[in-house]
C-alpha cells in the first residue's frame, strides 16, 4: 500500500472531493479557489465524467482546459486525484460502437444518454478505456498538481452479451481444464444440462427457471475477475508513464459483484466510496460497517474514503438530509477506522444534469449555508489531524467475508428465501459495534491467530482449507461462533456428505448436523434458555460439545440449539437458528467475555464510540464519537487535537481526538 506517499504530497490527511469544473465559468472557478482555501481543500478529484470533452472524437484529444485546471488547482495548493474517464464513454463510441452497449439478461440492448453504458468485455471499450488512459498519463503522468490515479468509477455494471459469452469461455477452460470436469462440477447431469462442447455454455441470461447454481457462481468469479484485468490494464498503462499510486474508488455495497480482497491486492491503496442508507445512530453503524470493511480489503493498512454524500442519505424512495454534525462525525467515523482523509462527491452542486439533487460541499444556497458551514469545521478538524497519517485502526475480533460464499448465497433454490449473507454479515457486526468493538473481516483461509473472537455468520460455501484453518483456529485457543447453514457445500457448490458442516470444523464444532428445518414466516420459536428465535432451525447431535440451549418446539424439542466445544486450547460455538436482536446481543457479549476481547478504551457508555489509531512507532490516538443526547464524562481525560485542549467530558452529539500514547 502507498498511502504514505500521497499524506506525504499532501502534509496531512486529504481533504476535498469530486470536482467537476467542466460544468461551470470563469466567475465560479474564482469562487472555487478562494472557498477552497477556506474548507482547507487539499486535494482534488477530476476528470471522473470528462472523456467526452477530453477526446470529442475518437482518437482527437483536447486536453487545454484540463491543463488549464490542473494549473489552477496546483497554484491554489490544491492536489488532483486524476480519474480515468472511462466510467461514462460518450455518445459517439458507442454509435461507433454499438457492439459495446450492455445487453440485458433477456436480450434488450441499452443505448446511451446514461453513464456506466458499456460492456467491460466489448474488445472496442477495452482498447478505447486503454487509449484514453494511455493518453492522460503521458501528458500528465508527472503532472507537479498529481497525487494520485484515479482509474474508472465505481465499477458495478454487468454483461451477458455474445462478447461475454466468447471471454466466459475462456475463463472456463482455464478453471475446469475440460468439459467433463465442468459438467462435474456444475452438476450438469440433471436436468438434461449436459455440455458437449464450449460453444453451447453462454453467462445467465433470462431462462425458463432456475439457472444452474454452478453456472452462476462461476460466472461471478469470472465477472470480478474480468473487471479486475480491465483495471488492471488502466493501471499499467498509466504506470508506464507515471511513478503516482494508482487506485480505483469501489462500491461495498450491499450486493456484490467483485471479489474485494483480489481488489485489495491490486491497488496501491485501497479506496471505497460510502453512501449511508439510513439517518442517525444507523448510518454510523453503516459508516462503520463499510470502513472496517475497506481496511480489511487494504490488508489492516490505511485506505481512503474517496467519496461520501456530503449532505444525503439515500433513503430508497427519498433523499433525506443529514442533521447537523453528521458531516464530521461521519467524516470521523471512516477516519477513526484508517482512512487518510475524507472526501465527499461533490465539490459544487450540478445547477443541471443527471445528478441536479445530489447534495454537495458547496450547496446550490452557495457558501452562506449550513452545508458549507459544516463542510468548512469539518475541513478544519482534519487538518488538525495530520499526526494520524500512516497510523491505523486495529481489531481483536473478527467476522469472516468470504466472496464465494457471497455469491454462493445468491444461488436460487435454496430453502429458504431468508437465508441473506450481507443481512447476517451486518448483523454480526453490528453486534459488535453496539459493544463497542472494533471489527475486522477476514477470510476464511486467513490467519486468524490474532483475533481473540472470530464470528462466522454466513459461511455457505466453505473450502476444505478453509474448514481445516477454522479447526486450527480453534485449536491453537481461538474462540469462534459458527452459525446456521454454514460448511454446507465446497468451492464447487457439491453438498457436504454425511452430516453438516464440512468435517473439520464439524470437529472443532462437537456437532453434526443432520437436517435443515427452516421454519414458517413469521413463525417465533423459544428455546430453552428463554431466548427467541426466528426463520430457521436444525436437527443436530452433539458430538462432544456441550448443549446450552435447546429447541422447545415440535419434532425438535430437547434437540440443541446453542452448543459449545471445549476444542485444543479454544471453543468452538455453534448457533442453529436465527436469533432475536436481545439474544443474538446478548450472545455477542458473552462471547466477548469468554473470549477476553475488551474494548481499547473501557469505562465509556454504549452509544460512544471509541476506536483507536495506532502509528508503527507506538503512538495512538482514540477518535471518540458521542452518539447520545447527553454529555458523557471521558473516563480519562486527554488533550483533544479537534480543540487543541484539554477534554474532560463529551458533549452530546460531540466528537475528540485524544492522544493516547
Ligand atoms: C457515487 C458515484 C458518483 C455520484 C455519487 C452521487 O456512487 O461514484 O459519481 O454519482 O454516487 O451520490
């Protein structure tokens, strides 16, 4: 990771955001500059939707207006983060083009006068996205404004198109070595599927009923692997004309379509963009959710939050806006988690255009408003924490984000339309977020050794390897908690035979699992310890472990529910069923205990969070942010760095900076 280089380039933490200059005048780029200097702005992202200004027809560059900007920003000591404009290809590539227009599951071609209106396999936008940022880097690769590559935006879409179809293939070849070993895998002997020749296998398009689980999920792979090339080119073409760190601003969104942690690998820093979907102490979860997540894709370095809605949360049917403080507590909330800085979309509000009423740092009222008021104290308080660079947060717990298993989760057919993998990864961390953990994710096949507490709220598909380094875990003296439907089929979607989970961790575990009983909708269901449950129940013997709580209902009654294994030097827990919110906390917080997972900074109320940074050098600082309507006493004092002064106490809604070393 080479985040030290760009806090290096900027003598701090990055502040600022998506700028769009190309929408507006002389008059306003004045403005823009001097209100800049005041939010205390230091770096710049440009060019994420200008190809078509950039290069007006194919192979015809006009770059003169962003030399101009470019210019302007480095003079007003403003650094660019310089995008790839490949997110939004222009109207007339794709009427040059038309083969590189997405095409629907079932069959319709998209035109353009949107953005994202490309195929990433169309051999056209491969080359074209290559030349463009061929382009760019040569002209601006040692640009003195440069900080950091920007490549693309948000790569989300998704193709099944004749061009998909043709790489798919390839793909396929190189992971099954042959059609037998593909119909293996893929089950095809049933339902009449079977393949006898590449030609006949196309990506999921719209069909009559279920699509081949196998099909889907190597489809997946395929798909994220294919972006990851087509990033991958952007990328090396701009290193060969530039020595700036080189990223790409990923979605983490609550679907997925790219495997994160191959991502992770690839980039020079990892950065995220974070849009909350839900107002007050929810969006601080969901804050802390995507951050936690981003520094485990960065391997627990810092990263970046290149964007956030400055002043929006998206609401489904409505944009709401945030309440007064959010803009820095939300700010503090990435940045207590390792991110260098906080950057929003976007600079200016669009007076026109596709994104007229997405909110930003300079709102349609102009300077004199509450936005920017914010925007402007938030800028402050970041400049102020410019020690922070290069430190991050650390977690003693942990939940395990496996792709495939992801992936594997969104097959149809399963028993149970409750059975949601991001819904149960939330969950689990929101659990520990109210106990006031800090969480990483890890995979699977990770060592874990570090982590006191590791949880396993939706692990489908579990590798072999995974299932022996989870039995290792717990061996070596992890605490780990298993929960329902987990170790249920290998890499290639094939069932587990003899008993759930897959072995070793049936052994870590002290149980088998005989037989899935999801229960009704709606159906509430009491164990024995009093607790409530809901969406899903198991037929289990335990096999050394012992029983903490049972079944009461039905077929199941005095069957375990909860078991725990005194395994090696660790304990292996098992949860059967779906808990209520009360019980499912409660277990977290026993865990926790048993575990000896404390909190960095004990003696605060549920409510404040409090994460630490820790520098390599043995400093830390805790970022500490009161989501009650009330003052809260520190439970030890310390100078703030967002005051610059000593803090005894919390105001309600406030937020400090101490050092704790
Ligand atoms: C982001 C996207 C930006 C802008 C923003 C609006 O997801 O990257 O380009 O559209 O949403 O809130």
């Amino acid at each position: 990771m080479d985040i030290r280089r760009l806090t290096d380039r900027l003598g701090g933490l990055a502040y600022g955001g998506d700028y769009n200059p190309e929408q507006w005048d002389d008059e306003v780029w004045k403005e823009d500059d001097q209100l800049m200097r005041r939010a205390r702005v230091n770096l710049a992202t440009v060019g994420v939707f200008s190809w078509a200004l950039l290069e007006p027809e194919e192979g015809r560059y006009d770059f003169g207006w962003l030399d101009a900007h470019l210019d302007r920003l480095h003079t007003n000591g403003v650094a660019v983060d310089l995008a790839t404009p490949t997110a939004s290809p222009p109207p007339w590539f794709t009427l040059a083009h038309p083969d590189a227009l997405p095409v629907r599951p079932d069959g319709a071609r998209l035109t353009h006068g949107s953005r994202d209106t490309y195929c990433l396999t169309a051999p056209a936008y491969r080359r074209a996205a290559r030349r463009i940022a061929t382009a760019l880097a040569e002209r601006y690769g040692d640009h003195p404004a440069l900080a950091l590559w920007h490549v693309h935006n948000e790569y989300v879409t998704l193709c099944p198109c004749d061009h998909t179809a043709a790489a798919f293939r390839v793909w396929l070849r190189a992971r099954h070595g042959s059609l037998d070993a593909l119909n293996e895998a893929w089950g095809t002997a049933f339902w009449s599927q079977h393949y006898t020749s590449w030609e006949q296998i196309l990506p999921p398009r719209a069909t009559q009923w279920h699509h081949n689980p196998g099909q889907t999920l190597d489809f997946s792979r395929f798909w994220s692997d294919e972006t990851l090339a087509a990033y991958r080119e952007q990328r090396d073409a701009i290193r060969a004309h530039s020595d700036r760190p080189v990223t790409t601003n990923l979605m983490v969104p609550s679907y997925q379509n790219l495997d994160l942690w191959a991502f992770g690998r690839e980039v020079d820093l990892v950065s995220i963009d974070h849009y909350p979907g839900a107002p007050g102490v929810d969006a601080a979860a969901q804050a802390a959710f995507d951050a936690d997540r981003a520094r485990s894709f960065a391997g627990g370095c810092p990263w970046l939050l290149m964007e956030q809605g400055t002043n929006t949360v998206y609401t489904g049917d409505r944009v709401l806006a945030k309440e007064p403080g959010d803009i820095l507590r939300h700010s503090l909330a990435h940045i207590a988690r390792g991110s260098e800085g906080a950057l929003f979309f976007q600079w200016r509000q669009s007076r026109a255009g596709a994104e007229q009423w997405h909110s930003a740092m300079v709102p349609h009222a102009g300077p004199d408003s509450r936005t920017f008021r914010e925007v402007t104290a938030t800028g402050e308080a970041v400049a102020r924490l410019g020690e922070l660079a290069g430190s991050t947060a650390r977690a003693g717990v942990a939940v395990l984000h496996d792709s495939d298993a992801w992936w594997a989760m969104g097959a149809d057919g399963l028993p149970s339309a409750e059975l949601d993998y991001f819904a149960a990864l939330r969950r689990a961390h929101r659990a520990l977020w109210d106990a006031g953990r800090t969480v990483d994710f890890a995979h699977p096949a990770h060592d874990l050794s570090r982590y006191e507490l590791v949880l396993a709220p939706a692990l489908f598909l579990l590798t072999d390897a995974g299932a022996e380094n989870l039995r290792r875990y717990v061996a070596d003296g992890g605490t780990l908690l298993v929960q329902h439907f987990s170790g249920v089929v290998d890499e290639r979607l094939h069932s587990r035979l003899g008993g759930y989970p897959a072995a070793p961790l049936r052994e870590a575990l002290g149980i088998r699992v005989e037989e899935y009983r999801p229960l009704r909708r709606d159906e509430r269901i009491t164990l024995s310890d009093g607790s409530t449950a809901t969406s899903w129940s198991e037929s289990l013997r335990t096999e050394g472990a012992e029983a903490l709580a049972a079944y009461t209902h039905g077929m199941l009654t005095g069957s375990p529910a909860l078991t725990r294994h005194a395994f090696g030097s660790g304990h292996g827990w098992y949860l059967s069923t779906r808990l209520d919110d009360a019980g499912y906390a409660a277990l977290v917080q026993r865990l926790l205990t048993e575990a000896g997972a404390a909190p960095e900074l004990p003696g605060l109320p549920p409510g404040v969070e409090a994460v630490t940074r820790h520098a390599p050098d043995g400093r830390a600082w805790h970022v500490l942010i009161n989501h009650l309507s009330e003052p809260v006493p520190l439970p030890r004092p310390g100078h703030d760095l967002l005051t610059d002064g000593p803090l005894i106490e919390l105001s309600p809604g406030g937020c400090a900076v101490l050092r704790a070393r």
